[in-house]
C-alpha cells in the first residue's frame, strides 16, 4: 500500500492521476515542479526505500521511446522499448533497476496518450518495413503488476489494435491478468512471461507471484488465444541449476503448448559495471554478486567457460520442448578467448 | 560474515530548551569540552548524541556536520540516523500540532529538499520554509523556522535521505503571541510530543538497518600488504563471506600464510571452487 504520493503540480487534474488518488484515499500528497526532483536526487538508498516506495505521478515530455540495444530481437524488425512507469513492485534481487535508479520509489507517467502517439508515429515510419515494429514495454517496470492501478494493458491494448504493423510485447512475471481476460486476444500482442524455477524465484524474485502461479496465468492466457513469450533471463547458476531448470521445463511444458510459443528467451546473468558496482554495495551480503562473476565480458557476467556450461545446458534443456527457430539465446561473450585481467579488476572495483 | 550495523541516533535541536526533554527522556549525559553542547546516551544497542546548534540554518548545518565529523572519526557514523526537532510556526495550526517535514526550502533558494518517506509516521506532514529572520508573516501551506534547510543540507553529505528527518512542533499561528514563547513553554510543547517522537525514532531506527562490510583485516596482520593488496583482499573476502566460503579451516590457513600473496592465492582459489547453493530464504 502506497502512503506517500508525490504529484507533479501539471498532472494534478489528469483523469488518470485522479483515479490513481482515488485508489490510495489515503495516502498523503506531496505536490511538485518535476518528478527528477524526487526521484533523481542523489543521496537514497534504493535498498532502504524499497521497503516502503512512495509513488510518483508525473508527465514524460520526452524521450518517450527508445531504440533497443542491436542483439535484443526476437521479431526481426525495428526494435523499440517504452516505459510508463519506473521501478517495480517486485524486488528481483537481480534486477538492474537496483543499479540504474537513484530511486526505489514508482515513477508513473501518466500521459499515456503521448506514449501511444509516438508510438503510431513511430509504427508509420516503418509502415513499408518487411517485418512489424516491435515495442517492448517492460523494461523498466513489470509490465502488469500495478496494472490494476494504472489501466496500462487496457489502453495500450486497445491502442495497438489499432496499429497492425506493430507488436508490442509484455515483459511480466505479474498475474495481473484480468484485464487481458476481459478481452479478445489481440494477435500483435506478445505477453513474454519472465520465469525462473520454483527455488531460484522464491530466493531471489521477492515479492513476484511463484513460479507454479506464473504457470498457471501463462495457461490462462494461452487458452485465451494470447501469444505468449518465455524469458528464462538472467539463468541463475546455483548447485542445483540442471535439476532446477530441467523440473521447471518439465512442469511448464507438461501444461502450456509448446508449439504456440511465440519465443522462448536464454540470458546469462550479466550487469553493465556501474550498476553492478551499486548493486552489490546495496548487498554486499549476497552470494549472488560473488558467485562466479567477473569483468571479462563488456559487463560483469558469469565467468565465460561458466557462461557457456549454464547456457549450454539450458539450451539443451529447452531444446527437448521448443524448435531451434523459437529459441534465441543471449551470451554476454563476443566470440573470443576470454581475458584473465577481468578477474582482477572485479577483486578491486569499489 | 557481514553483519547489520546497529545505526547510531543523532539528535539536532536549535535551543536548549528543545533539547530538554529528549535530554530526560533518553537519559543523556552532557559531555565535557565539546566545540557545540553535545549529550550522549544509550537507546538499547543505538548510541545516542544530542546537539544544540544555536539559533539559524548556518549554526545547524555547521553543528550537524561538526557531529557527524566527530562521529565518524570514532567510526561511528555508518547509516545514521539524523533527526532535528524543534518548534515551527504556521498560518493557521494549532500549538501543539507535530508534524513531519516532507518538504524544505530555504526562503532564498529554488529548489527544495525532499526527505525520503520510508519509516512510518502516522501524524501529519508539511513543507517548511527555512527563514533567516524570526517572522509571523506566516505562508498559507508551509511551517517556518530558521534552521532546518542548514540541517538538511550538511546532513546529506553525510548519510541517506531516508534516514534525515525533521519534526516540528507548532509553537505559533497567526493568533498567538512570539513573545510569550518562553524556553518552559518550548519545552512543554516538546515534551507533550515525546510519545510520537520515540515511536518515530523506533521507526527510522527499523528501517535504517544495513549490512556492515565482513571485517577480517586481524588475519593478515602480521603480513606486509599494499593498499591495493588490502582492497583485493577485503574484495575477496567479502565474496567468500557472502557465498559462505570463509570457514574456520580457511581463516585458519590464512592466519598462518607467510606473504599476501599465498594469501590471494588461497582465497582466488576458494572463491573459484565456490558454487551457490540456495536456501530458500533472500
Ligand atoms: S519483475 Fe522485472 S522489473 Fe520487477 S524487480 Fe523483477 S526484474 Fe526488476
């Protein structure tokens, strides 16, 4: 339950940040010029405000849609990513949000109008493409899990129904689905559910809806009609991790249909430098910012012989359920032996 | 292993008179010869200082930054938590009111200081404006007083915005009176808040609780080891600490390594033959 929200004085008579009020009667309201003041300030400790986030309501008047780094496609077309909201309800232990924000508090833009409009606009520009533009939302946020705050999915649904040269994917764990119940599937939507085993999401996925819970939503909205994307992203290598990952293959194939899986996606677990200098200041700690890291990659990643033995696994795992065409796989490694001055520049960042 | 650090509590009141009942209430002892008048305690396992700044943003801020030097030269001030109280003015509240500060400015300045709302207060809450004058020419939505954006602005040099907070006491309103405030009135009016102000400090005290690095520096003092020799070791062992890699048997033989060298050696290859096992708990 949110008891602080911090108002932007030009969104304080927006429909949408009224009904946002609405829900939270009582929480106290904060009004401000600009959210940066808040949310950008240096000083805060993203661990200590997680624990209990304020919410911020505030206009994005730029920079609404971004271009996604060249190796993250899984369409094959232009690739674009947008977020309405800034952090997330959840508390993935992972989760670069911890390295990238000052802040833990929810940042929601409320203008989603604009959000849609640059995103028509955007879809025209690729109007003659050979392949839809994709748009993901999801990466700086969970894409439902305040869903029943916001209205996002209904709107955005709504709206990319309306653009049929464009995809737009859900990043989620959330089981926020109602509001995709509540309509027909719509075919340019893909809902990519991030999924770890049951041992890896209850220790490290804090907060999110359990794996089996996952499941179980990602059945729903198949039956449903909806296309659905499977993220096995960051793989946690842990003593376990074969067993671990090929049990949660097992249970998740027993039930969803493999061959109606739009793409199914492998990701070491990897950070670029300063959000994991942060993070693991955050949690010095955890074992997870220790075990078998280092700088080798562009970013700190699993050491590469690791990379390639969990990666490899996995892939060999999912293989059994899912064709070569539906499965990508993300290395954090150029092609290349790897470099030994990685390991002792990860035993002196500060 | 890391551990949680116990947060100190530090204290800032403007007057003397402010100070007196948190000086009761949590049994503080004057400390001699100090450059400000400085109180210290105990609040369980939290050490407790109190500083009286003198009236103005610039004697807090000055004051406020004066503890936290003297505090972190004693390797103290790790997560502190900072908390000024003193009494305010508002247009129309009644004396008496508290009320947490989410919001300050300085009157000559733009932009304001915003403190992190993490720990709970169930009461209300208000902008301040930070005068440098007294004055009863009251804003209609903020408090006044004359020291908290001095406060707020040295403080967070020196610890997280979460953990620095003000709560001020109403002490006058367009219908009363400045020059009957009398230190025994400021200090009843203090007083008269001290339930919700402990349960505050019990609050930002729960929350304020962050790991403590694994200090294992007394295995390898007989050694002679270089600064960056140092950072690597203290690198290595905060992984070992935090995959459970650093055992009895481990902390033995590094007790009795000849150079700093065996002594990276022996940790790289620990950390090397590490593999994380989950226990089911974050
Ligand atoms: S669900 Fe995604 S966005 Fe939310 S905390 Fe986890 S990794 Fe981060």
């Amino acid at each position: 339950m949110v008891d602080t929200i911090y108002i932007e004085q030009q969104v304080r008579e927006h429909p949408r940040a009224l009904a946002v009020m609405q829900r939270f009667k009582h929480a106290r309201v904060i009004e401000i010029e600009r959210y940066s003041e808040v949310f950008n300030s240096h000083g805060q400790n993203f661990r200590l405000q997680k624990q209990n986030p304020s919410l911020i309501l505030a206009h994005k008047s730029n920079a609404r849609l971004h271009s996604t780094p060249a190796q993250y496609e899984t369409g094959g077309g232009a690739n674009y990513y947008f977020s309405h909201m800034l952090n997330c309800l959840y508390d993935c232990r992972y989760c670069f949000l911890q390295g990238m924000f000052q802040s833990a508090n929810y940042l929601l833009f409320v203008n989603f109008e604009d959000f849609v409009a640059d995103i028509a606009s955007t879809a025209e520009q690729h109007g003659h493409d050979a392949r839809p533009a994709w748009f993901f939302s999801g990466y700086d946020c969970d894409s439902l899990a305040y869903d029943p705050v916001t209205g996002f999915a209904e709107h955005f649904l709504a709206a990319f129904e309306q653009l049929p040269n464009a995809v737009l994917e859900l990043r989620t764990k959330s089981t926020q689905i109602r509001s995709l119940l509540a309509r027909p599937a719509t075919p340019n939507v893909v809902v990519a559910y991030s999924l770890s085993p049951p041992a890896v999401a209850s220790e490290l996925e804090v907060g999110a809806p359990g794996f089996e819970k996952r499941v179980d939503a990602i059945v729903r909205l198949q039956q449903h009609g909806w296309r659905i994307g499977l993220r096995f992203d960051p793989v946690i290598w842990h003593a376990d991790y074969q067993q671990d990952y090929a049990g949660a293959l097992a249970y998740l194939f027993e039930r969803v249909d493999a061959a109606q899986i739009d793409s199914v996606t492998l990701g070491g677990f990897r950070l670029p430098r300063d959000y994991y200098k942060k993070m693991q200041k955050l949690y010095p700690e955890h074992w997870l910012f220790a075990a078998g890291l280092n700088s080798e990659a562009s970013q700190i990643a699993y050491r590469q012989t690791l990379e390639q033995e969990v990666l490899g696994a996995v892939e060999t795992l999912t293989r059994q359920y899912i064709s070569q065409q539906q499965l990508y796989v993300y290395p954090s490694y150029e092609a290349g032996p790897a470099q030994q001055q990685g390991v002792a520049e990860l035993e002196t960042m500060r | 292993m890391s551990s949680m650090a116990r947060p100190s509590l530090h204290l800032v009141t403007a007057l003397a008179c402010e100070a007196k009942p948190l000086i009761d209430c949590f049994g503080l002892r004057k400390q001699e010869q100090t450059d400000y008048p400085l109180f210290q305690g105990q609040l369980r396992d939290h050490k407790v200082s109190l500083v009286v700044s003198g009236l103005g943003a610039f004697n807090a801020g000055a004051a406020s930054a004066w503890l936290a030097g003297r505090e972190s030269a004693l390797g103290r001030s790790q997560s502190a938590v900072w908390l000024n109280i003193g009494v305010a003015g508002h247009a129309s509240l009644a004396p008496g009111e508290a009320l947490l500060v989410h919001a300050c400015r300085a009157a000559d300045e733009i932009r304001s200081y915003y403190p992190s709302m993490v720990a709970k207060w169930p009461g209300k809450t208000a902008a301040l404006y930070t005068l440098a004058m007294p004055s009863q020419d009251y804003p209609a939505d903020a408090m006044i007083d004359m020291e908290a954006s001095g406060y707020f602005t040295a403080v967070s040099r020196f610890s997280t915005a979460e953990l620095i907070q003000s709560i001020k006491i109403i002490s006058d309103n367009q219908r009363s009176n400045l020059e009957k405030l009398s230190p025994t009135v400021i200090s009843d009016l203090i007083q008269s808040r001290i339930t919700e102000l402990c349960s505050f400090i019990d609050n930002l005290l729960a929350i304020a609780r962050l790991p403590q690095p694994a200090d294992y520096l007394h295995l390898i003092s007989h050694l002679h080891a270089s600064v960056s020799h140092r950072a690597q070791y203290a690198r290595l062992i905060e992984h070992l600490s935090a995959t459970g890699g650093l055992d009895e048997q481990l902390q033995q033989a590094l007790g009795q390594a000849n150079t700093i060298a065996e002594v990276l050696a022996m940790l790289r290859e620990r950390r090397d033959q590490q593999v994380p096992v989950l226990n089911g708990v974050d």
